[in-house]
C-alpha cells in the first residue's frame, strides 16, 4: 500500500506566511502608488491654479486703458480695462487685492464693479491662495518725465505706469514666476522705448 504524499501542517504554515508577507507588501505599494497619485494630482492642481491666475493678470493689465481710476498699491490694485470674453468683454473697474488669511499666507482677489456707479458685479473671486511674500511694485515717468524706478505705490494719477510687476512665492512646490506687465499704452504710444 502506498503512502498518500500531501504537505506537511509546517510547509502549509511557511506557505501562508510567504502569501501573508507578499499581500502586505502588495498593499503597501499601492498605498504608496495612491499617496503619490493623490500629491501628483495636487500638485497639477496647484500648477494650473497659479498659471490660470499669471494668464488673467496679464491678459487683464495689458488691456488697462484709461488712467483716472488706477490706483497702485504694494498690495492691491483697481483700475478699468475689459473683463475676459467669456464674461462678456466689457471695460470694468477691476480691483485686485492680496488678503492675509489666518494661515500667514496671502490670497489674490479679483472684484468687478461697473465703472458708471460702483456698484459690484458679480462675487469676488480668488485667483490663487497660499501665497507669501506678495509685491506689487509699478515703474514709469514721473513728472520730469524721467523713469522713476520700482515704487511700491504709484503716485501719478494722471498717468498709468510703463510696467506693473507681481512678485509672490506660491506655497508648495509650483514656482509663482515673477509677472512683468508692459501696459499697452505704453506700447502703442512707443513710452519708454
């Protein structure tokens, strides 16, 4: 008669513990995988945020036109120029401001008011958040028609600035690159040149 060959309770043992240590590592690296998908995600959030902000600001101060309701500051800004087309391509009274929150950290604010009466048009809206160490700094001629070098506030209200320059550090890893605006005034009238 012979002997039935099957596995011992020890290579059962061995062999369950050997499946046990794999489905552990197993998980462990889709944890892993899930953690850097997620911060992946974020990230390229984070990224179009602060490029979609960049893209608005430039697009909307080079659309700046009239002088008598710019008003500059290190941090806040308003003056007229055409909302984007998708919400209608109208001049606007835009007003641009970094707010602290209570993290330490800045937000940039975009209001729309209609030029006419001041009265809001629409919701305040943020641009980008966790910001830090924002500047608004504006250059042009001043009145002996000589540049003036970066001003943290614009004092001519007669006149725009050639230049409007944004400077931020953006929170995590997506770089805020520093935003240097040549006003289109400037560049049809050949200021500056």
């Amino acid at each position: 008669m012979r002997r039935m060959q099957g596995f011992t309770l020890l290579e059962m043992l061995a062999a369950l513990s050997l499946l046990g240590l794999l489905m552990v590592l197993v998980a462990s690296s889709f944890k892993g995988t899930s953690k850097v998908a997620e911060q992946s995600t974020r990230n390229a959030a984070r990224l179009e945020q602060v490029h979609a902000a960049q893209r608005f600001l430039r697009q909307s101060i080079e659309g700046i036109r009239e002088s008598p309701s710019f008003v500059g500051h290190a941090q806040a800004l308003e003056y007229i120029a055409p909302v984007p087309m998708g919400l209608g391509g109208l001049p606007r009274l835009h007003r641009l401001q970094f707010l602290p929150d209570q993290a330490g950290h800045w937000a940039l604010q975009v209001a729309f008011f209609d030029p006419d009466n001041g009265k809001p048009w629409g919701e305040p809206q943020v641009l980008a958040d966790r910001l830090r160490d924002v500047h608004l700094a504006y250059r042009g001629l001043d009145d002996m028609h000589r540049e003036s070098g970066w001003l943290e506030h614009w004092p001519w209200s007669a006149r725009l600035p050639q230049v409007i320059r944004i400077q931020a550090q953006a929170e995590g890893n997506v770089q805020w690159t520093t935003l240097s605006v040549v006003l289109r005034t400037t560049q049809l009238t050949g200021i500056g040149q």
